[in-house]
C-alpha cells in the first residue's frame, strides 16, 4: 500500500507562485510514476503532471511553461511549484502515485488551490 498526503493550497493572487508538496509513504519502493491531478468547479478531474521512475516529465499543455514537477527521492517528496497562475487554475488539487504490477492507483485528500482575478 502507498499512502499519500498533500501540504495546503491557498488563495493566491493571479500572477503569482504557490508549492504544493506531497508526501508518500508504505510501500514505497513500488511507486512507478507520481501525479498531480486537479479537478476545478463543474470540470472533470485532469492530469496537470507527471514524473516517472525514471525522471521524465509530463505536462497539460496548460501549464506548460509554468508548472514545474519534481521528486525529492531522499525525503518521498513530489512538488508542484506553480508560477503565473490564473484564475483558470483554481481547482482541488490530488496528488497521485501508481504503484505496484499492476499500477495500482493511490490517492491524496485533495487541496484546494483558489487563485484570485
């Protein structure tokens, strides 16, 4: 099992930056890939990024340029460092990780990341 917990969002002005952090923890020597999803007002859940075992990067085209993510292997950290965020980008943001044979999905709580116009 894989376990995962997310630091807070925030409110933050459009323009500006904001790290969100996610922590895992188990069994993680299974973890293939680390995900960031998000799922705004009346949208379904999409993927924002994705970093592989092997370090190679994933990005929506919307966030391309702006988003950055990256692992901290010593501390079983993902970050999601946020810059020139919108008011599109205000959403519940899920930390994800697929583990396992079979890429088993296990998920964060959710935070929410609120950015004002």
């Amino acid at each position: 099992q894989v376990q995962l917990v997310e630091s807070e969002g925030g409110l933050v002005q459009a323009g500006g930056s904001l790290r969100l952090s996610c922590a895992a923890s188990g069994n993680i020597g299974s973890i293939n890939a680390m995900n960031w999803y998000r799922q705004g007002p009346g949208k379904q859940r999409e993927l924002v990024a994705r970093i592989s075992r092997g370090n190679s990067t994933y990005y929506a085209d919307s966030v391309k340029g702006r988003f950055t993510i990256s692992r901290d292997n010593a501390k079983n950290t993902v970050d999601l460092q946020m810059k020139s965020l919108k008011p599109d980008d205000t959403a519940v943001y899920y930390c994800n990780a697929e583990w396992g044979w079979r890429n088993f999905n296990a998920w964060g709580q959710g935070t929410q990341v609120t950015v004002s116009s």
